[in-house]
C-alpha cells in the first residue's frame, strides 16, 4: 500500500536550518510529484513546492522561494525539504504529498506531517 | 496567482441535514479539488476534478461547479463529518481558506 512516511519533530533555533524528510513506499516513486504543505497552528494549509523525482525538475510557491529546497534521492525513495535562516514564522507542521495524474493531480496520498518549532 | 474564498469561515448543521459549502476563485479554472482534514490529521482527497469521489468517501459526499465557482455538499451530514475542509486547484496550487464544518 502506498505510505509517506515523513521524520520526527524538530526544535530548531533561530537562524539555523532543518531538513525534513518523507520515505516514499508501495508505488513508482518516480512517477510521481511529491508536494510540500506548510500549516501553521490553526491556519489553513499553504503549498510551498513540488518535486518531480523522475527528473528532478521543480517548481515554488514565490513565496517560499530562497526558504525552501527541495530534492529526491531515487535510491532510497525519499524526498526531502530543506529550510534555511528559521524564524518563527517557520514554526509549523510540514506534510508531504504525491500527486498524479490518475486523480487529476490531486493529492491523494498525505505523510503524517513534521512538526517544526523555532525557538531559542 | 488565483485566489480562492471557501464560504462560509464556519458552518454549524445538524446531523441529517443536507450543507453545500462554496468557493470561489479569482479567475476561471478548469476543475477543483477538494480535502478533508480531522483535528491532529493529515488532510485526505475528498474529491478530485470537481466532481469525482476519491477513493473509500461516502456517496453522500459529491461536488460541483465551473469556471470561478464550485460547491461541495453533504446529502446528510453525519457526527464523523466534523472537520475542516479546503479547495485547491492545480494550475496555481493555491488552496482557499477552508471551512470549519462543526455539528450542533
């Protein structure tokens, strides 16, 4: 069965960066985009990029653009999520999620979310 | 970059009744996208390309719309359907506000 299964909970400090992971099983993970949605605490979901391992092309939220990098490892089936110069505002559960076209490329398939704080 | 409005921020219905909840975008987009999402969980597909039941969602779920405005309505909405539900669509990703669904 298809899973995403994304790393534990950071605390990070102000300022330094964080990389978040999300395991990709039970399907072609290069067949598929994988997305990254920020969510903070009791607000509504945010898309920030995709990746399509395949050929590693990807796009960005402008927003998160300079915030966000994200690359894929084929051997391992594992898309990752860099963030770097953390604030605050970064403080936020980060879900992972693969689209296709067998649903419109619609998100079907969601990790459990990482919980990222920034506190000193 | 398309803009998406959900209306209402909150809805309250009571158990059996039939809700449709609505959003509106900025410009017209082919088709929409909308999720579920529970207190604590990840979001899930409810339906995908505006009117098609993601996989295992009750029936008595279903969507609708075109252009700048699509709707998704409950038939008979039951205690499990507390949560907050989003649109989203492709071409720019934007997801809309959402909408607290909270049963009286």
């Amino acid at each position: 069965q298809v899973q995403l299964q994304q790393s534990g909970p950071e605390l990070v400090k102000p300022g330094a960066s964080v990389r978040i992971s999300c395991k990709a099983s039970g399907y072609t993970f290069t067949s598929y985009y994988i997305h990254w949605v920020k969510q903070r605490p009791g607000q509504g979901l945010e898309w920030i990029g995709w990746i399509y391992p395949g050929n590693v092309n990807t796009k960005y939220n402008e927003k998160f653009k300079g915030k966000a990098t994200l690359t894929a490892d084929k051997s391992s089936s594992t898309a990752y999520m860099q963030l770097s110069s953390l604030t605050s505002e970064d403080s936020a559960v980060y879900f992972c999620a693969r689209s296709g076209g067998n649903y419109g490329y619609a998100m079907d398939y969601w990790g459990q979310g990482t919980s990222v704080t920034v506190s000193s | 970059q398309i803009v998406l409005t959900q209306s209402p921020a909150i809805m309250s219905a009571s158990l059996g009744e039939e809700i449709t909840l609505t959003c509106s975008a900025s410009s017209s987009v082919s088709y929409m996208h909308w999720y579920q999402q529970k207190s604590g969980t990840s979001p899930k597909l409810l339906i995908y390309s505006t009117s098609n039941l993601a996989s295992g969602v009750p029936s008595r779920f279903s969507g609708s719309g075109s252009g700048t405005f699509y709707s998704l309505t409950i038939s008979s909405v039951e205690a499990e359907d507390a949560a907050d539900y989003y649109c989203h669509q492709w071409s720019s990703y934007t997801f809309g506000g959402g909408t607290k669904l909270e049963i009286k």
